[in-house]
C-alpha cells in the first residue's frame, strides 16, 4: 500500500517496515539531483520531521518524516548515484526504509487519487 505526504513524500508500507522517497512531482519541481543527505540508521524521528536533504540545480529541499518510525537502511547508491531520484523515483530513487512505531498515522496520508487532487489543485 502507497500512501502520500502533503510534502511530496511517498511511503509503500509492507506490513511494520516501510520504504520511503520523494514523488515524481517533488522531482519534477526540484530538477536535476545532484546530492541526498540521508538520516542516521537507528535514528527515531516524529512524523513531520526532517529525515534527509535533496539538493538539485535549482533548490535544496528538506524530507520529512512521513510517520513516526525507526530508520533501518538508507538508500547507498541513491548517496552514489542521486540522479536515480530523478530516473526512477517510486523505485531504485527511494531513499530510507523506516520501522513503523505508530503506523495508526497511516490514517492521516493520502492515498493516490487524494494525492492526485492536492496536485491538480496547486
């Protein structure tokens, strides 16, 4: 199940674990990436925190913590490679995988047609 921040942040939950990147959109607005900082592994940020950087050509933008989790793997070769947040977002481009600690604010995301409208509304 995909779900999607209002911050342009997607996370596809597998049972307590989940995978977390930036939208195509977040990339789009962004342009070319030319660095990622990504957060500590063991780390535990609040929902809404900021768990990592992108930086592009045009801007630097912050990613947040879509819901209240532990980090457990971070993305090596999106910090080798991070245009792969460009060339393939929703897949290689992801950039931490997280243990759900309240996955109750799942509740709160978007699913794809809400994200879909907060989009077509911007």
């Amino acid at each position: 199940m995909r779900k999607y921040s209002e911050e342009h942040v997607w996370i596809n939950v597998e049972g307590q674990s989940a995978i977390v990147g930036i939208t195509h959109h977040a990339q789009d607005t962004l342009g070319d990436v030319v660095f990622v900082e990504l957060p500590q592994v063991g780390s535990v940020l609040e929902q809404g925190a900021v768990a990592g950087v992108v930086e592009s050509v045009k801007a630097a933008a912050d990613v947040f913590m879509p819901v209240l989790g532990e980090i457990t793997e971070v993305n090596e070769a999106l910090r080798d490679d991070p245009s792969l947040a460009n060339s393939d977002p929703l897949g290689a481009g992801w950039f931490f995988k997280i243990k759900m600690i309240e996955p109750a604010q799942l509740l709160a995301l978007l699913d794809e047609s809400a994200y879909a409208t907060l989009l077509a509304n911007n």
